[in-house]
C-alpha cells in the first residue's frame, strides 16, 4: 500500500477524485448522515451482535447435553453436522425465496448466498450496508423457526 | 410534494461494466465512477449554492409573503450511497470517529467528524501526495519500489565486484 492509500485510510477519505459535496455551502456533510441508524443499530447491534448470536443460540439448543447419544469417548450428537448444515441451508433456501407480492421484499439468491457466507461460514471479508442488515431485521424473525425438521409444502 | 411529477431524472449515467470498458482495471474503474457521480453532482450543488445562497420572498397558503431562506440536507441513503457521497469506505463509519470494531458500542459518544476539518485534512494531503492535476506524485506511488531497487542495486554491485 502507498503513501496515498495509507493517508486515505487515515482520513476515512479517498483522496482522488476531487469530492463534490465538500464543495457545498453550509452543508455539514458528515453530520447530515444518518449515524445512529446505520451503523450503532443496523450494522453493529443488529448485523454483527444479535444475529450472531441468534445463530449461536440455535445451535447451543440442537447441540445440548440431553442431545447426545452414547458415553464417554463414543458419544454423538443427534444432530450431525450434516443436518446441522441443512439448518442452514434450509433458512438460506426460505431467505432467497422471498419475493416481493408476499413479504414486501425481494431477496435474490447471490443476497442469500451472502448472508450464508458471512453468518454462518464466518467469512471474515464479507460485509452488508445498513438497506441491506435491514432487510433481516424485517425477515429472519419470521424465518428463524420450525429449520430442524424439511419443508413441507402443500 | 405528492404530486408525480415533483421529481425529475436529472440525467442518465453510463453503465461502467467491466464487459464494456476497454479498461478491466478495477481500481481504475471503481476510481472512474466515483469521479463521474462526483463530476455529476458538481453542477447540481453549484445550482443549489446559488439557490442558498440568498434569502427570498415565498408566498404561503394563508396568501401571507414570508421572507425565506432555502437550504439543503442530504436525504435518506444507504451505506453504499454514503460510502459514495462522503468518499468513505463501508468499513467506516463516515460520520464519527468510531472503530470498525467498536461499531456495536452504543455506550460511548466518539468524536464526531466535521465537513471544515475533513476537507482541510484531504486539501492538506491532496497538496502533499498528489500532483496539481490529480495524479499520484512519482515518490508517493510504492515505498516498497525503494526497497526493490536497493535490492537490484545490491545484486548489480555484487556482480561487478565478481566480474571484477
């Protein structure tokens, strides 16, 4: 990394171009974003503590100690790992099957295919703008139930 | 403001695609569409500065003249569009000083950051990296390019003690 990309980091500001809106009269930029929205709620409690740790309850709960077969050395949860991942792969399935004529949102699979990755793979380079947190702030409470067992369609 | 026709597209931006530049650099092309929504938004706020920048006569509803004053703030965006507009990485927050690994904390009040101080630290660091038409200054682009050249140096004056 240069010395410019050291200093735009610094800053939390790219250097080049040249930023229109600092060119505004009377306009305060920074303090006309909204701050407690987006990053204290949205991102930070929601998308990176009650999710996370939404996602470590529902597994304490399916890898709890009554959970196990067998003793000592030879004991095996109920629930493998296997289903432990069609959980997963079940909530991701419902997330990208949303559309907007029922829930109001339309979530395509690439989104889904992201949450999947940055929740439940822990994929460290993987991040979500405040719209996008938002978006599970409105579905996962609904989606989050009755994952253990397949779907069921009429 | 209800009305349908209470907005306007104020124009069309070319879709910047890797498929259809001649250039594939992604630096290049992230640089070139935050230059092109920057140069967009240049003569919107020059129009608008204008507008601000004097008081006017309104006539209200109750048919009373009122003298006024418009002014202007930034209307409701998502993390991308703010990355955008404040030049700010998503990783930041763009409004305070916070650090991306403290952006749950809701206990502590960080600095707050400012449009005055912002734009005097970038001109100061423009003035000092960057050449006047925007380009990276020679000495600024890699310090690891020093280091690479000493190394090549080292080896050149090695060789020439052997052949010598």
């Amino acid at each position: 990394m240069g010395q410019v990309g050291d200093k735009e980091r610094e800053l939390k500001h790219k250097l080049r171009p040249r930023n229109a809106f600092l060119q505004a009269e009377g306009l305060n930029l920074p303090a006309a974003c909204p701050r407690e929205e987006l990053h204290q709620f949205l991102i930070g409690l929601y998308g990176e503590y009650v999710i996370p740790s939404s996602m470590h309850k529902f597994i304490q709960v399916l890898r709890g100690k009554e959970l196990y077969f067998g003793q000592g050395d030879f004991k095996r949860p109920l629930v493998t790992d296997q289903m432990l991942r069609a959980v997963w792969a079940r909530l991701r399935d419902r997330l990208s099957s949303l559309d907007s004529s029922s829930s109001m949102v339309e979530v395509t699979t690439a989104y889904a295919t992201h949450f999947t990755d940055m929740y439940v793979d822990k994929h460290t380079g993987k991040h979500m703008t405040g719209d996008r947190v938002r978006i599970l702030l409105l579905t996962l409470p609904f989606l989050l139930r009755d994952l253990i067992a397949p779907e069921v369609w009429p | 403001m209800s009305r349908p026709y209470a907005w306007r597209p104020l124009g069309l931006l070319p879709i910047l695609k890797t498929s259809a530049l001649t250039v594939d650099n992604v630096a290049w092309q992230r640089h070139r569409r935050l230059d092109l929504y920057h140069r967009c938004m240049d003569p919107v706020i020059a129009e608008l500065n204008e507008l601000c920048a004097e008081d006017k006569y309104f006539r209200f509803a109750d048919k009373k003249v009122r003298q006024g004053r418009c002014f202007w703030h930034l209307l409701s965006m998502d993390g991308l569009e703010i990355a955008a507009t404040t030049m700010c990485n998503t990783d930041n927050c763009p409004v305070c000083e916070c650090p991306k690994d403290e952006l749950d904390r809701t206990d502590f009040l960080y600095p707050l950051r400012d449009s005055a101080t912002v734009k005097a630290r970038v001109e100061a660091a423009q003035a000092a990296l960057l050449e006047p038409d925007g380009t990276i200054k020679r000495n600024c682009k890699k310090q690891v390019g020093h280091a690479m050249a000493a190394v090549v140096v080292y080896i050149c004056l090695s060789w020439y003690d052997f052949i010598i």
